[in-house]
C-alpha cells in the first residue's frame, strides 16, 4: 500500500534572494514511506501567514523565523507522541479507498496518525504503550444497528436454553431451575434461542412445561414476538378457552379443543408480560456485564430499538456513573401520537455525548415471522397457525395510517430520526407511503430516517426509498427464524426474504446489525449469513440475496455510521476519529466465506481504551 511521503523539495535552486520564498514552495511527493497528508494539518496554517510575516521582517529575519518554525512544524506533526501505537498488522482503514494500513497511533480517544511502522515510530514516546499486533487484522470497531441492549442485559440471569436440542432437554433446564426456586415464584427463560434448534421444531407447549413445572409460573420468551408459558401462568393471567384474541394477536388453541396450547403470539404475549415480576434491582449492573459482553465481539457501539421512560433513567444513571462501555443510540418506543409527543418530550430534556445519545422514536408497526403484515396469505402450521385467511397483524395507531403520519410530522419538526419495524411487504408498503407523506412537505434525507428488519419490500418500495433517503438496517433473522420462514411462509417467500442484494443494488443505504438477542449478538454469524445465505439447520434461503464480505463488513462499521449521522466521528479507522478497533483472529476479506463465523476478537478498543482483551 502506498501513503503519501512528505519531501521538501525546492522548486528552484535556492540564493539568498529567494530564500523567503523557499519554504513555500515545498511539495508532497508520493512514496512507499509514510506520512499521512491527515498527519500534517499546521503545514497550510504556517503557509497562509507567510505572506504576513514576510511584509513586517527583513529577509534575514524572515530566513530565521522559517527555519524555527518549520523545526516546531516537524515535531508537532511527525513526533507528537501517541498515548497508544498498535503496529505490525493488516489495519483495513474502512475509508472511502478502503486503504491497508498496518499502524495506528492513538492520542486523546482519537487517532492521531493512520499508517506504516517507519511513519507511526515518529509518535512513539517514553510513555507511548505500543502493542504488536503480530500480522492480526485490525477493523473499525463494529456497530449494530438493531440490538435490545437491555433484553440481552435481562437474558444474563434467565434460563439459558440455546444450547437444548429437544422438548426434553428444555424441561430439563426448565426443571432445574424449578428446582431451587420458591414454589409461586416466576421461572423465566433467555429470549435468545429458537424452536427450530428443536428435534421437534416446534415450541413447547403448557402441559409439556407443567410436567416440570405444576406450582411455578414459566415464562419462556423467543425473541420479542412469541412466548410458551405453562397452566400456572395462563392461571394467573386469567387466559382461558373463552379469552378473546387481543388486537394485533393470537392465543393459539388445541384444534381438538379450543383450550389455549400455552403459545401466544405478538400481543397476546402482553397478557402475560403484564404481570411478570419488575426487573431486579441490579439491572444496571446487568447491563454493564451485557456491555461487556459485547466488547468481547468488537462491538462498540448499538441502537437500542425502543425503549420506555424507567429504561431512558436506567441509562442514564449508568452513563452518569461513566459505566457504559458501548456507545447507544436510543429510540424511544411509541404505538401512538400522544406517545411520539410523551418521546419528544423525554428526549429534548436529555444531553447527548459520544457514549449516549437519544436519538428518535421507534414505531412496531406489524409482528415478527409469524405476524409480518402480508398482501398474501400465510400457509397452515398445524396445532399453530390454523386460519387460512390469516395474512398477519398490523399495528397502525386508533387513528391508522393518518395518525401515524401525524405522528411523523412531529418527528420531522424537531429534526429526529423515526425507525419503523416491518416484515410484511404490505407493512413496508405503508411505511413507505407514509415517509413518503412527509418528505413532501419536509425533507427527511437529513433526518436518516429508516425501516427496521425491511423482510419483503417490492421493487417499487425500493425505488422510492432510493428516492427520497429512506434507510434500512437489517439483520440475520434467516439463521434461527429461517425454519418458521418456510413453514408460515412456504420456501419462495422464505428465500426471498432480508433481500440485501436487492436492497443495495437499488441504491438504498443498508446498515446491518442482528436484533440481537433474538438471533445471537455474534457480528461475525451475522456477515457469515449475509455472504453465503445459510442457515444454522444446514441450508441455504435465497443465495441470490448474498452480499460480499467487504460489504459486510461496510454494514457494519461506515454504513451503520452514516444512517445514525456518526460519520465523521465513527465507522472507519482515520485521523481524528474516535479511535474505536477491534483486533481479530483472522482477516475476514480474504478467508472463505464459510469461514467467517469462526472469527474471534482479540482486542477492542473504545475511544483508545482496551475494553477487551483475550
């Protein structure tokens, strides 16, 4: 890789006349050496008042006074010395020529020079601490766009049940934790698994969880749209035969007998989410192991979708206590027009820095797989999904589509970001048609304004949102859900689904993330599926769809930076960014694709400080 050399080269033979002229005239030459023209901003400074200084000194005087200045020019420029040097590795820089480096120097939280050994030995001082990278590659720290920083906080203590293969062994770790709790006391699962690990592939169901569980209600999330519970939970939250389904939801029934089976869907799940017990008193502490957590992925920045008014404090008290070590970008959730005005309010109050920002609102405007807004039936899933007709939920405010539009306007009137969940394309349809609303009267290119998850948008939904700035993040949901994806949707739909390719080729700015812990918080699973398609059951959805690495990991880093307006601070590795990296086991451009999701991190650093190291 070639980097700019600065040579002092005079354009002509210098004489005692011209030598007031001579520093003037010197001139960057390229070579195979570096120094960075980024590293050398005071050189135009000392330049432009040359003239100045020429009109009120002698020639001697002026001759003098360039050469002292060009002294103090080089050692602020070539050996201000670094707090931290990373060198001897692969440093894919992520800026707009996608330059290699292999140094970094770091000074303040931010780095100083970008670079070759020969070029970052200037900025190495006594107190310098250098690392050896040893031939490893370095990338821009990574950033999520879509993680439930908080669910994933809560999921720390629950029963963690990624790891079972069968009903059975869900029982057993159900059991187990039956076992030393109270009986009345509320069993509760991790969010982060999937029925389609299951021999059965399918969840369990209330009288499957009240063999291990008669007196102690059993909570079992997946992810944010499904629930099992058992009878005693059902009990409690007075869901019978004769319980309605809520707007928006489905308490999925015995075909035989009517009688609830334990699984509820989207927000019939609130029936129940009600009246859990409050979050342990030591959620904060929680979330800084979560935080911790993923660092040790590279991560060093989320959005966290949606979140309420004792969520907003609970971050805020953790920043206070200088605690958090991913920078978050908050939305606050809103259903309704009064709610977008409760958020507006809530976020105005706030100070943003580098670590925590509040952003915008968030809107959940149909399900997940099993409840995505569709123009087309879904298909039959016995003993689950029994209604031929049931084309999934959509969740439009009292008002429908013009309160939503409303509701955006306000967003748009403050200068805020608004994120919208979809699935469905007829959802994504709605989404559209409504951005589209606003931009007419107030552009809303500036204000990034995004769709979440974005599953199964058409052609004509992609153009307009080329058009007019529209946004997307999304995720690798196919790797766990892709097993519902066919069986709710039958496998053209499945494969079509999470369309990257499409979404990029039509000129949509893209930003990638997992939704984690719906699917797991890994970076590396997800750019693992968005290059080769597959799924964790051993297939492939939609290969056509597959995106190439250097993408991925653009998703990840500039991408990401750019739909939250953080781009001149974050998402590549350039002076006078944030210096946020991470170190990795292997260099995720060149190994095969299938190989990607075994990438470990090694060493991540936020704002120049290790917050993980292996």
């Amino acid at each position: 890789m070639r980097f700019m050399r600065l040579r002092l080269v005079p354009r002509t033979r210098s004489s005692h006349g011209r030598a007031a002229r001579a520093f003037a005239n010197f001139e960057f030459k390229s070579g195979t050496r570096n120094h960075d023209v980024a590293s050398v901003p005071l050189i135009p400074k000392f330049a432009s008042r040359l003239p100045r200084a020429r009109a009120n000194f002698g020639i001697g005087t002026l001759a003098s006074l360039v050469a002292l200045c060009f002294c103090a020019l080089s050692a602020a420029a070539f050996a201000q010395p670094a707090d931290l040097v990373l060198r001897g590795g692969k440093v894919i820089t992520v800026d707009k020529d996608w330059r290699i480096a292999q140094a970094v120097a770091v000074k303040d939280g931010r780095f100083l020079a970008v670079g070759d050994a020969a070029a970052i030995a200037a900025h190495i001082g006594p107190q310098t601490q250098v690392i050896e990278l040893a031939g490893r590659t370095v990338v821009p720290g990574l950033i999520d766009s879509h993680l439930h920083q908080l669910f994933a906080a809560l999921n720390g203590p629950a029963v963690q049940l990624l790891g079972a293969r069968s009903v059975a062994e869900v029982q057993a770790l159900i059991g187990e934790r039956v076992a030393r709790t109270p009986p009345g006391q509320w069993v509760t699962a991790s969010s982060g698994w999937h029925e389609s690990i299951l021999q059965e592939g399918r969840m369990p169901t209330r009288f499957e969880l009240d063999q291990v569980s008669p007196d102690n209600p059993v909570f079992i999330p997946r992810g944010g749209h499904v629930v099992t519970v058992n009878s005693k939970a059902l009990e409690l939250a007075g869901i019978t035969r004769d319980t309605p389904n809520p707007d928006g939801g489905v308490i999925v029934r015995g075909e035989a007998n009517g009688q609830p089976t334990g699984v509820l869907l989207e927000t019939a799940a609130n029936l129940v989410r009600k009246i859990l017990p409050p979050p342990p008193a030591n959620m904060a502490e929680l979330l800084k192991i979560a935080m911790r957590e993923l660092n040790s992925y590279g991560i060093v920045g989320v959005v966290e979708p949606g979140i309420d008014e004792r969520q907003i404090a609970l971050y805020r008290a953790v920043h206070d206590a200088d605690a958090m070590t991913v920078r978050t970008d908050v939305l606050y959730r809103a259903l309704r027009k009064v709610d977008v005005e409760k958020g507006i309010a809530l976020i105005k109050a706030q100070n943003n820095d580098d670590m925590l920002r509040f952003v915008g609102i968030k809107f959940p405007l149909d399900g997940g797989v099993e409840g995505g807004r569709m123009t087309w039936p879904y298909r039959i899933v016995p003993g689950e999904q029994t209604d031929a007709s049931y084309r999934g939920v959509l969740l439009l405010p009292p008002g429908g589509e013009d309160e939503y539009v409303a509701a955006l306007k306000l967003i748009a009137d403050v200068g805020l970001q608004a994120q919208t969940h979809a699935v469905g394309n007829e959802t994504i349809d709605v989404i559209v048609r409504s951005y589209q609303r606003v931009d007419r009267e107030k552009p809303i290119r500036d204000l990034n304004w995004t769709i979440m998850h974005l599953f199964h948008p058409s052609e004509a939904a992609l153009k307009t949102m080329a058009e007019i700035g529209i946004t997307a993040t999304m995720q690798d949901h196919p790797v766990l859900l892709g097993h519902n994806q066919r069986r709710w949707w039958g496998y053209e739909h499945a494969a079509y689904a999470i369309p990257i390719r499409k979404a990029i080729d039509a000129g949509v700015l893209v930003g990638g993330g997992t939704d984690g812990p719906v699917v797991p918080v890994d970076p590396f699973l997800s750019m693992w599926w968005m290059t080769t398609r597959q799924v964790l059951k051993g297939y492939v959805l939609g290969k056509e769809h597959a995106i190439t690495a250097k993408e991925a990991l653009a998703l990840y880093t500039i991408n990401n930076a750019r739909i939250q307006g953080v781009d001149k601070d974050r998402g590549s590795i350039e002076v006078g960014k944030l210096a946020d990296l991470a170190v990795l086991s292997q260099d995720i451009l060149s190994v095969p694709l299938d190989a990607i999701r075994e990438t470990k991190v090694h060493l991540t650093l936020l704002g120049g400080k290790v917050v993980y190291r292996n």
